[in-house]
C-alpha cells in the first residue's frame, strides 16, 4: 500500500510554484491502447436529440394543425410563399416535409472500391409553425378551425374562407364476387 502510495507521488512533479495556491502538474502517464470497432449507424438521429417522455415512458407527441396530403403554404424560410403539399409529419419535434421544399444537397463520398462518388438531393422537414393552410379556390392562406356539421361530424376548416378542409370518410365498398 505505501509502495503504491510513493509511486503515485513520484509522477507528481512538486516545484515551488505548487505550493502557492498553484494546481499541482502530474506528469505524463502510459496510456492503455484501445482499439474500437466501427460502428453501423442504423438511426438518423443524433445521440444528443432525445425524445422527451412523459410519465409512462411513451414518447411525447405534439397536435399538429396540418394532415398528410393537406395543401400548405410556405410563411417563413428561404421557400417563402410556395404553395405545396404535406407528405410527412414527425409529431415528436412538430416538422413536416413538403413536396420540393427545403430542399438540401448532400455529397456523399464513394463507399466501396470503384464505386463513384455522388450527390443527392433531399427534402429536410420545416417546423410546423411555417407552414399555414392554403385554399385553392380562394388563392389565400388561413388559419385552420373545428366545427361539428349538423350531422354530428367534428371537421377542420378554413377561417377565412369557411372551406371544409376534411373529406367525409368513406367505407370502401366491398364487392361481391
């Protein structure tokens, strides 16, 4: 025990200055050599972006005010003012990807041996918040509401124009053979 004691203060270089309040310096030990297999990243996610869970475990989803397939106009960004459609929502961060908007351009470096290199393009997601819903018929955007119809129905509409944005579901019909 005191052998190892002195060991680990022989590393330790002691002068003058360590004395005054000064952190004492440890000299240079051997590092043990590690070595690491490399890693298929199978999630697109970043290691520090974690979903925010609620009591229970479950990831925290967030209400949207946009649905697949809903046409949108674009309110802030580099694409301002184009008129497109939601194909994709990830409730848990509230982004939407719209069809050729934000789109980004990634280079990608060859992968296997006379393989040549490339460069994709992409559509990346915009917060919900820019995007508001657009009225074909009105050519304007408005900011979407609830009401329930005479015949029980809870739909989503346009403020400023009272358009009926939902469809009634229709029960497909089964045929007969």
């Amino acid at each position: 025990m005191a052998s190892a004691l002195r060991s680990s203060f022989a590393q330790l270089s002691l002068n003058s200055s360590a004395f005054h309040g000064s952190s004492i310096k440890q000299t240079s030990i051997a590092q043990p050599s590690v070595s690491y297999s490399p890693l298929t990243v199978t999630n697109v996610a970043k290691s520090w972006e974690k979903k925010k869970l609620n009591k229970n475990g479950n990831p925290i989803t967030h209400k949207v005010h946009v649905k697949v397939g809903d046409t949108v106009q674009v309110i802030a960004g580099s694409d301002k003012g184009k008129v497109t459609e939601i194909t994709r929502i990830t409730r848990f961060n509230s982004m939407v990807f719209c069809k050729d908007v934000n789109i980004k351009t990634k280079h990608q470096k060859p992968r296997a041996e006379g393989e040549t290199g490339q460069i994709i393009t992409f559509e990346a997601p915009i917060h919900s918040s820019n995007v508001a819903l657009y009225s074909k018929t009105a050519s304007t955007r408005s900011r979407v509401g609830h009401k329930v119809l005479d015949d029980g129905r809870k739909v989503r509409y346009l403020i400023k124009t009272g358009e009926v944005i939902d469809q009634p579901y229709q029960k497909p019909v089964k045929e007969e053979a």
